[in-house]
C-alpha cells in the first residue's frame, strides 16, 4: 500500500472478493454504507462538494446479476443526492454492444434496462473505444459509467474516459471532477408554445415584411428578422415558466387555504377557478418546452415531473456538447480552440485536396446494374406541384428536431399563411434551377420528397 492510503474490499461477502475501493484520506474521504457480493456503495466528500458512489463487479451469469440490479434498485432509490455508479457489469445494454460472437439476445439486456428505467439511471457520456473488453475474438461494452438525475443536474459537463487496455482484456473507466467550462453563446431554439400566443402571426407578418431579395435568399433574409421578434416575444411573454408554475402553484395553495373559512369559501371560488387555470396552462408550457427539448418520443404532456424525464432532458443537453475530444493521436483535447482545431484537421483529411481531373463514368459497366425504367426516370425529373411542397411539410412531426438555424417544422406550419407563398415560390426556384437552398425549408422539402418517391429518408 502507497502512504497512508485506506480502502475497502468484499471479501467478507464473497472469499473471492473482487472489488477494492482505495483513497488517499488527505484529499478525499470515503463513507462506506453498503458492501455487497457485487457492489460496494458508499458516500466521497471531497474538499468541495460530495457525492455517492457504487463501484461494481457483475457475476458472469444473468442469474447472479439478477441480485446485483435489485441490489443497486434498492441503494439508488433511497438516494436524492448525486451519484455514479461505474465498474465492470458483465452485461451489455445495446443490441450493438458487442462485436462478433453469438446475436444479441432480449435476455441477455433486459435485466440491465429494466433497472436503468426502474432506477432513472442514464449512462455518462464518455470519450475513447466503443468497446471496453475483448478475448480478440469478441469485443464487447460491459464497463459503465451511469448517473442519477441530480448528477446530471449538477455536473453535466462531465464526460468519462475509457483508457487504453494495454496489456490488459478490460478498458479503465475514469472521471475527472473539474469546474464546467464557458460553452459559449447559446443559439436560437424555437419552442412550439410560442406558436401558440395570440400575437405569433403578428409578429411574423411583422418581420415578413418586404422581400428585400428574390425568393429563397428573401426567405432567409426575413426568417432573420423574424427571429428577432420572436425571441422579444418569447422573453416578454414566457420568461421565467417554471418560476411561474410555481408561483401560481403557491397562489392556489393560499386561497384553498383561506376557502377552509366557510364565509370565504363561496367569495374565493371563483378566484381559485381563475388560478387553477392559470396554472394548468403554465404546467402545459413548461411540460411542453421539456417535452421538447428532452426529444424522448415516447413521452406524452403529463409525464415531465418524473425524474426519469429529467435525467433525460439533461442527458440530451450533455451529449449534443462536445466539450472534450480525442484526437487521431489519443490526446483528450478540452480547451475550445483545440477541439476546433481537431475537427478542422479531420475534415481536412478526410476531404482532401482539390482534384484537377476526375474520371468519366464508364457508361457500360454502370449498364450492366440496376437501372431505372422509363417511367422512373421521369417520375425523377417530373414538375414539382405547388401542393407538394405544402404536403411535404405537413408530413414532418411538429416534434421533429430543428434546422439549423433553429426553427423547426412547425413554425413554418403556424405561420404558412403569412410565409407560405414566398417559400413555395423559393422551393419551385430550386427544383427549377437548381440553385442552393439556404435555410432549413430545403432539407425539410428535398426530404420529405425522397420519401415521397420511394427513397426513403
């Protein structure tokens, strides 16, 4: 043992033992509050903050991991605080968790993803391999990092790293516990609710005003002033919903308090009818604006206020933000400007340079393929209707993620009657003359219009 370093073992849960949790007691102190055959769970209070941890060892059977799921259930329930739980599990969680072999079984994951729903567990981020253990033959993740809500909620910035093996048939899983980083200005988002206020297509017809320049750059032109409005109008109308939820929530409990008064009751009623609505429209915001920002299809209004909802919204947030890469090199990069620099000299690479000739395609050996029929080839270069530019939008889920400069599908479904007639004028100009469409009409449109000839998406 180095220093005066302490730790803990299993051994007297299991003669083979399995599990070791060491800490240097100058920097870290480590309560221990469970030890199991495969776990051992306990509480780290570092100089500045605090957290749970449960550091596991799966058994190699599904019939002995059965006790490690209803044992951590158990231990991750009767925690609000933020925890990790990281190890070995012996268990995938994915179809595509493991390479070569036998197919991925329902069996085989099942276990694992019931306790991740039950538990509201989400698995960290991590940068390095995709697999974590390997025979050479099959490889396979069986090493995790997972959290709870309140870890994500807290320390969202934080991404796991799995480490290279070397001599070793397991990858190590690490963390490291630092100060979030500035990620910069935060981009446009258009949330549904506000297409939903009486003054949305005042607004819009406001900033549609005048085309500036012909068709699509016109649209895009005016799509940048409407954004302005639109974020005034967000701020005005929607700051601070879930402060108001809130507030009506403390509003109603105060007046069904006072109505206990049998002389109020009759006087207050109607002001308790007013602010139940009142709150049950703001509830529908905030639920909404959750809803979709976690981007979980399954979930339906009324469901946001359990923690499995939250722990998703906040797992979104977290992988959708690169705050750390590996470079080529296996450098764990952090700092803005190099990860830039690494995405800059990847796409480099992977682009190339600028080819002075390219060669012909070989008429007669793409004849000897597949080939469209008459009836396709027309069907490819057919006239666009204006009704199908219309139809390909309505086709798009009002759910489905936004453009890039962040306005999604049903934006331009509330307010087609203010817009409808340039951007249809702009989309026929593409399909006419091929010119580029900006904005994100065109990959809505080009598609929906895939889809629509059999191309799928």
């Amino acid at each position: 043992m180095v220093g005066k370093w302490e730790w803990v073992d299993n051994y007297n849960t299991d003669p083979r033992g399995r599990l070791w949790i060491l800490w240097d007691p100058n920097k870290v102190k480590f309560r221990v509050d469970v030890v199991h055959k495969q776990f051992i769970h306990g509480y780290v209070t570092t100089q500045s903050s605090g957290f749970y941890l449960t550091r596991v060892y799966g058994m190699h059977t599904i019939a002995d991991r059965k006790h490690l799921w209803t044992g951590l259930t158990q231990v991750t329930n009767a925690v609000t605080e933020p925890l990790v739980i990281m190890g070995d599990f012996n268990s995938i969680l994915h179809g595509d968790d493991r390479f070569g072999g036998n197919v991925v079984m329902d069996g085989e994951v099942q276990d694992f993803k019931k306790f991740m729903e039950t538990a509201s567990i989400i698995g960290m981020k991590c940068l390095g391999r995709r697999y974590t253990w390997t025979n050479g033959h099959i490889h396979r993740k069986i090493d995790w990092i997972l959290t709870n809500a309140s870890w994500v909620h807290k320390w969202e910035h934080i991404q796991g790293l799995i480490m290279e093996p070397l001599f070793s048939d397991h990858c190590v899983v690490s963390f490291p516990l630092g100060d979030r980083q500035n990620s910069g200005q935060k981009s446009f988002k258009f949330f549904n609710h506000i297409a939903e206020h009486p003054d949305f297509i005042g607004v819009v017809r406001k900033g549609w005003r005048g085309m500036t320049y012909p068709t699509m750059r016109g649209v895009w032109q005016n799509l940048k002033k409407v954004k302005v409005l639109i974020q005034k109008l967000n701020t005005k109308a929607f700051k601070g919903v879930t402060e108001r939820v809130n507030q009506k929530r403390k509003q109603l409990i105060n007046l069904q308090g006072l109505m206990s008064d049998p002389l109020a009751a009759s006087r207050l009623a109607m002001d308790e009818k007013q602010c139940k609505v009142e709150l049950e429209r703001w509830i529908n915001i905030e639920e909404s604006i959750l809803m979709q920002k976690s981007r979980v299809q399954w979930l339906k209004l009324g469901y946001a206020n359990t923690s499995y909802f939250h722990a998703c919204l906040k797992s979104r947030q977290s992988q959708k933000q690169i705050t750390q890469l590996m470079s080529l090199e296996g450098i764990v990069l952090s700092s803005g400007s190099q990860v830039e620099g690494e995405i800059t000299k990847f796409y480099k690479q992977l682009l190339g340079s600028a080819a002075t000739s390219l060669p012909a395609v070989d008429i007669t050996i793409m004849g000897g393929g597949n080939v469209l029929l008459r009836d396709q080839q027309l069907q490819l270069v057919r006239q666009v209707e204006m009704e199908e530019i219309w139809k390909a939008l309505a086709g798009i889920s009002d759910t489905k993620s936004l453009g890039y400069d962040g306005f999604n599908a049903y934006f331009f479904k509330k307010g087609w009657s203010v817009m409808g007639e340039e951007i249809t004028s702009a989309v026929m100009e593409f399909f006419n003359t091929t010119r580029e469409i900006m904005g994100c009409m065109g990959p809505y449109i080009l598609c929906q219009r895939k889809r629509y000839m059999g191309g799928g998406t």
